[in-house]
C-alpha cells in the first residue's frame, strides 16, 4: 500500500473463531521456490504461492534479471533460466520490506558475472546486514554494505567463490539459506554448522530441485551445482499467518475452528508446543507431506492458558510467533517468562519494545529485558497501539482486541499485506469483529 494511503485497524470486543478457513501460502517457502525456479533449467509450477508484497518484490527482481514468470494469482509458471542465465537490465534491484529476499538474494548474487546493488524502503534500509556480508567476503565475494551495516548492498560480479567451513554465530534460517545458496557456485563444499537448528525449507527445497543436501548431526553440506531441474510446488498455508488465529480462538471464548493445509514443518511449528505447555487444545490432523514439507488441519478449541518459563530450546523456532504468543501470555493467568530471544529486537521493529508499548497502551503488566519478557496475565482494557509499521505487531493486538474489555485501534498497518494480503477478510469471516480506516 502507498504510505500516502495510511490505514488502521479498529477491533471490538467480543466474537468466537469458528468454521474451516485457509490462511494464504508460506511466505518463506515461496520465497525460495521462486528463487530456485528462476535459477533450474526448464519450468517450475507454484501452487499456493503467497501473494504478499514481500514475495511479488522477489518476483519483480527476477524478472528484472531476465526471468519469465506468470503470475495468475492462483498459479505461478517461472521459465527457469538456469544457473548462469540471469543478467543485470538495471543494477539496483528493490526489495521493499522483505528481509528474506535482501538476505538470501545476497547470496545468490554473489555468485553472478554481473554487478548488483540490493535496496529497499526505509524500515529494511536501516536492518542489519554484517552477518551475511562477512561470511560471503570469507568466499570470496566482492560484497559491501553502508558504514552502518545496512543496506545498500552493493555487489561486483565475476568472483569466483569458494566453499567454507562456516558455524553460524546466531539462529538464523536466513542466514544459513544465503550462504547455502552462494555454496550452489562455489567451488568445493560449504559445510554450514548449526548450535541451534532453525527452520530447514531452503535445505528441503533444494532436495525438490534435483539437488539434495548432505547432513550429518548439526552440519549441513552443500556441494557446487551442476544444474537445477525446474519441478511443481505445492506450498502449504503459512504457519506463521495461521498462528494469529491459533491464538484468537484459544483465547476467545467458544471457539472451534480448522486451519486447513497449514505448513507444520518441525523446525518451523514450536509455537504450537509453547501454546500446549501453556493449556492450549490444540490437535493436529491429517498430517502429510506436499513437495518435501509436511503439512496438517490445526484443530483449536478455546481454553484457559496459564503462564509458564518458556523453554528456551523452543524460541529460536518460534521467533516469528512470538508476537502473538506474547499476546497468548497477557491473556493467560499468571506470569509468563520470555528469555533468549533477542532476535526480536533487528526485526521489521524491535518487537519487544513495541510489543511492551503496546501492552503498556492496554493495560497489561510487562517489563523488557535485553532478550525478552516478563508478562503478566490480565485484562485488556482497550487503547491505541502504535505498530511501528510492523505487521506482525499489527496482527498480534488484532487478536487482543477481542478478548478486550473496549476496542483497541492500531494505527499504521499498511505492511500487513507485506505477509498477509486478505487478513482483515478473513479474519471477518472467522468470527473477529474488525474493520479498516483509512486516512
């Protein structure tokens, strides 16, 4: 949406989360089975591919380089150009708000004969970006950020890499998956050691292109391709999308609903352990795999949750949840303890800050720490959130607003459709008493 274009949410109490509904295409999976259709030999078919700003700027920057992609809004064709087909019409390639693709396109690019600038809009520009600059430099890319560690990332083409032995510093998926895809052109082998495993779709993904990975314990070896093969994608329903309304129906009184085809990948779904350590009834059915990723309906009934010290084995997993599971915490009885996640902090905001702002604005009880919370449960007692332009802020206090005693307004909320185009409607059709205002 355009910034001249503000929206808010408005969200009153009351109503239940109720039926079958469908939440839209992992974004992280379409993310990179765009990203490796566009670099296999022949075409590749996405079924459920999110149609969210994040994904279409990744799009866009493929078709920038070269790459025919067919965009019906139900299907997506990418006429893969292989591994050295891309080429550069324009050198600056402007991701918007997506910090995935910035950080696995870095990878990808460093690679390429061709120079390359990656920019984006002003929350991604101020991100950092030191932790995959360095590690590329280490294979020798010819890679440079701004003074500040921040975009832009400028790139010269025509290095050749090499393979490293690299133990990853952090947690990150998105780190790992973009030296992963640099290891795809470097000579020899990239060995990618993890203390903490994080959510395996680019390693599950790359299997699907006809170039599997080898793993042994928490080392993950990639070996220079020859070629990738174009295939179809089924991508399930995103389950960081489905955890907003996991927690609405927990905690909205006679709630009973199915999250059908969501995406329960075990290194991806530790929220839903949280919320059953925490008294959620939640039930998985009809478990299956669809292109590598296993897939299931979420049963949720609503119940009475208490407060717990979440283990700290289950946060890494869980880091893009834990707005709403914060949420999930206020309306539980007791005090719950959040540690080990200071990750939230260099994410579209710094999470804890907004989301203690946001508790702070309707009443809850919480005090921040360096690398989490202390919440304890209460009563929402309505107010005005500021979102800081995070959607994921954004979405968390919708689902507050219902279990509030008055309405809750949250301004700034146009990135939502940076991960969830269609939320307001289908949260409508769910049960959630919500309306847009613009202005």
């Amino acid at each position: 949406m355009s910034s001249n274009n503000r929206s808010s949410f408005q969200i009153k109490p009351g109503g239940a989360i109720t039926g079958r509904i469908t939440v839209p295409g992992d974004k992280s999976i379409s993310h990179r089975a765009l990203m490796l259709g566009a670099i296999a030999e022949g075409e590749t078919t996405i079924q459920g591919f999110l149609q969210g700003e994040d994904t279409l700027a990744t799009a866009k920057a493929f078709q920038q380089m070269g790459v025919e992609i067919e965009n019906d809004g139900n299907l997506v064709r990418v006429k893969g150009v292989g591994l050295q087909g891309l080429h550069a019409h324009n050198k600056a390639l402007d991701l918007g708000n997506s910090g995935t693709s910035v950080r696995l396109l870095a990878g990808l690019l460093s690679g390429q004969s061709f120079d390359s600038e990656l920019i984006g809009d002003k929350s991604l520009m101020t991100r950092p970006m030191l932790r995959i600059i360095e590690p590329l430099r280490t294979m020798n890319a010819d890679i440079s950020c701004s003074d500040n560690g921040t975009l832009p990332i400028t790139i010269t083409g025509g290095h050749q890499l090499e393979g490293i032995h690299y133990e990853l510093p952090v947690a990150s998926a998105q780190l790992k998956s973009c030296l992963l895809l640099a290891g795809l052109y470097a000579e020899g082998t990239t060995t990618i050691i993890e203390k903490e495993a994080t959510r395996d779709h680019t390693e599950r993904m790359l299997a699907t292109f006809s170039h599997p990975l080898n793993k042994s314990a928490n080392k993950i070896f990639c070996n220079k391709a020859d070629r990738l093969i174009g295939t179809d994608v089924i991508i399930p329903a995103d389950f960081s999308s489905a955890a907003f309304f996991i927690v609405a129906a927990t905690l909205a009184p006679g709630s009973d609903v199915v999250l059908e085809n969501v995406g329960v990948n075990p290194t991806r779904n530790s929220m839903l352990k949280i919320m059953q350590l925490m008294g959620a009834d939640i039930e998985l059915l009809n478990e299956r795999q669809q292109s590598g990723e296993p897939m299931a309906d979420i049963h949720i009934k609503s119940s009475q949750l208490h407060g717990i010290a979440i283990p700290e084995e289950l946060v890494s997993i869980a880091i893009d949840e834990f707005p709403v599971v914060l949420i999930a915490a206020a309306g539980a009885r007791g005090e719950t303890r959040l540690t080990g996640a200071a990750e939230l902090r260099v994410k579209e905001s710094d999470r804890i800050q907004s989301m203690l702002d946001g508790f702070i604005a309707t009443g809850i009880q919480a005090e921040a720490t360096d690398d989490g919370m202390i919440i304890e449960g209460g009563a929402f007692k309505g107010g005005i959130i500021h979102s800081h332009g995070d959607h994921r802020i954004a979405m968390a206090f919708a689902v507050a607003g219902m279990i509030s005693n008055e309405a809750i307004l949250i301004n700034d909320c146009e990135n939502v459709a940076t991960s969830f185009p269609g939320f307001v409607e289908l949260a409508q059709q769910a049960g959630m008493d919500i309306d847009i205002l613009k202005s």
